[in-house]
C-alpha cells in the first residue's frame, strides 16, 4: 500500500512538472513580442534568402508590381469617379 502510495505522488509530481513546462511554453509562444518577432522573420525569410543574405527579387518585384498595380488601379477608380 506504502508503495502504491509512493508511486502515486511520484506520478502527480511528474504530471505537475510537465504542465508547468507546457504552460511556460504556451506562455512565451503567446507573447506579443515573440508572435511579432516570428512574423518579422517569415516576412525577412520572404524577401531574403536566410542562407546567403541576398535578396529575392523574384518575391520583390512581384510585392513592388503589386503596389505599383494597386496605386494604378486606385487612380484609374478615382478618376473615373470624378
């Protein structure tokens, strides 16, 4: 019974150690801090390349031919609104 006893609060103490380890994790991948830093690292990833630090081009003239579209399309909308 001693022994049972003993194995039982060794399994709650296991069990607490790894909810409080889960529950540091959650709470430091919910951060805003690192939530931000994690997508300014996909955004860098997207536009250079993480090996060689050179930039994409393919990525940054078709993000540059999409603003230049939009502004494009945007002065088209207003002028024909006039």
């Amino acid at each position: 019974m001693n022994r049972e006893l003993s194995s039982l609060e060794r399994e709650i103490e296991e069990t607490r150690e790894r909810l409080g380890a889960t529950i540091d994790q959650l709470l430091y991948r919910s951060s805003p801090k690192t939530i931000v830093g994690r997508e300014v690292a996909q955004v860098k990833a997207h536009f250079v390349e993480p090996e060689t630090g050179a930039p994409r081009t393919d990525n940054i003239l078709k993000a540059a031919g999409g603003v230049v579209g939009a502004v494009v399309l945007f002065m088209v909308i207003r002028r024909l609104a006039s």
